[in-house]
C-alpha cells in the first residue's frame, strides 16, 4: 500500500489553481514534520496550499495526522522542520494570537465555545484585540448566521451541539479572518445539525474567505470542497479537486467506504 499512496495520482500538475479560479496563494504548508512529544513525529512531510476564496477539506483515516495539521498550522504543536507561509509571510510557529491578528482564525472540534457566556459576549471574546470593532463585526457577522441574532441573550452552554458550532464559527469570523481553519466541524452532530454546519460553511465561503477543513464525513467534505487532501501517516497520499478524489477509484477503495463507516460509528 506504500507504493499506492506515495502516487499522489491527481497530482498539482493536473490541478494549476483552484476551481473558482483564483491563482492567489494565500497560505502554503511546505514539507511539514510535527509532533507533540520530542522525537515522535505525526506529520511527516506534508504540503497543503490553500487559495483566495476557496474551501480546501482534509480527509484520512484515524491517526493520520489531520488535526495535529490543523493546529501545527496554527501555532499549537511545534513544526520541526518545514515552513507555513500566510500572504507572502513566514509564520512558521507564530504564537495562536499572532495568528490572529496576522488573519487566521481557527474554530477546534472541542470546548469552542464559553458555555457561562450569552451567544453576544461569545461574539465580544471574538474582537479582544479589538474591541471598538465590535459592533462593524457583528453587523457582518450576524447578516450571515441568523441564530446569532435570534440567540443573542442566551447562554451558549443551553445551545444545542450544532448551535454551538455556528456560534464558534461566528465568534471567529469576529476577528476578520482571511483564511479560517475549522477542525471536524461536524463531529458528534446529528445528521440535521450536520446540514446546519455546512449551510453555515457555505455562507463563509460566499462571503469570500477561504476555509480549510478537517472533517470526518470524508464525502459530504469532497462534495462541497473545491480542492481536497488526503492524509496517511502524517504524509500527502491524494491530492485533487473535491469532485475528482470523490470519484477517484483508488480513494474509494482505500479511504471513503472505511470513513463512512467510522463517522457512522
């Protein structure tokens, strides 16, 4: 199977830029290795590029190494050797609220909320760095997510899981990010909750800014990614367009009937 997933068969060759047509590199992880103990390494080499405007998905087995990705890039775990470029700028290990104020905003799959705080002073937390910003995000932020306005006086500890997750999102975008990590944005949620978070997405991504996803509902990902990645053993084993590695035989086989069945499980 080494051989199978070194191909890499969709290769950046056959992709040029992405399918909305932007050719603007907004961030690049290059030949990244990561861990979160000395010498065990997770991520072993991996390359993401992500570009103006597009929602780029990150699928794998468990173990492969998506989330530790999502948060090297962040500045959570160390990166040992590589580089993570955000708009022509080395940030390769830049503090998470460095991160923030550079544009990049990160929604975690766990305690992304503060559940003793209303919907309102969640959205507040989202512009600590700048808070005579609040009422020009809010405006913009809530056009986009009416539960934000409905919600606004409750507190977010009642809200349901999917409710939740709009929240964290919306807290986010409060910091105006040009490029938003979200980390199993789905994960735990029923499957109506599921079509909530993904109409959520979808609003981010019309609204401009570029997204990347890891996500366990591998399909549902592909379905609505303009470019996807697949990861095993911290390593690029499939790159392509959402809709090519959705019909890719070889993904199909080695990646999509074993991910469904564990996100069902």
């Amino acid at each position: 199977m080494a051989n199978e997933l070194g191909s890499n068969e969709l290769g950046p060759n056959e992709l040029g830029s992405n399918e909305l047509g932007s050719n603007e590199q907004i961030l690049v992880a290059d030949d990244l290795v990561a861990g979160y103990l000395p010498d065990v390494d997770i991520l072993n080499g991996c390359h993401i590029e992500v570009y103006r405007g597009e929602l780029v998905g990150i699928i794998g087995p468990n173990g492969a190494g998506k989330s530790t990705l999502i948060k090297a890039l962040f500045g959570l775990v160390p990166i040992r050797s590589g580089t993570v470029t955000f708009q022509g700028s080395d940030v390769t290990n830049m503090a998470a609220h460095n991160m923030v104020a550079r544009g990049i905003g990160y929604v975690p799959q766990n305690n992304n909320v503060f559940p003793s705080l209303t919907v309102q002073e969640n959205l507040e937390m989202g512009v600590f760095q700048n808070p005579k910003d609040f009422n020009r995000r809010r405006e913009a932020v809530v056009s986009m997510f009416d539960l934000l306005e409905q919600r606004k006086n409750q507190k977010c500890g009642s809200l349901s899981g999917g409710e939740r997750q709009v929240v964290a999102m919306g807290r986010a975008l409060m910091a105006e990010p040009s490029v938003l990590f979200l980390d199993e944005p789905s994960a735990g949620l029923s499957p109506i909750m599921q079509d909530t978070v993904f109409e959520s997405i979808a609003h981010i991504t019309a609204a401009g800014i570029s997204i990347l996803m890891v996500e366990q509902n591998a399909s549902r990902c592909l379905q609505i990614s303009d470019r996807g990645y697949v990861l095993d053993q911290g390593r690029n084993a499939y790159t392509g367009t959402g809709s090519q590695l959705l019909n890719d035989p070889k993904v199909i086989e080695l990646y999509l009937g074993t991910l469904a069945k564990a996100a069902d499980a």
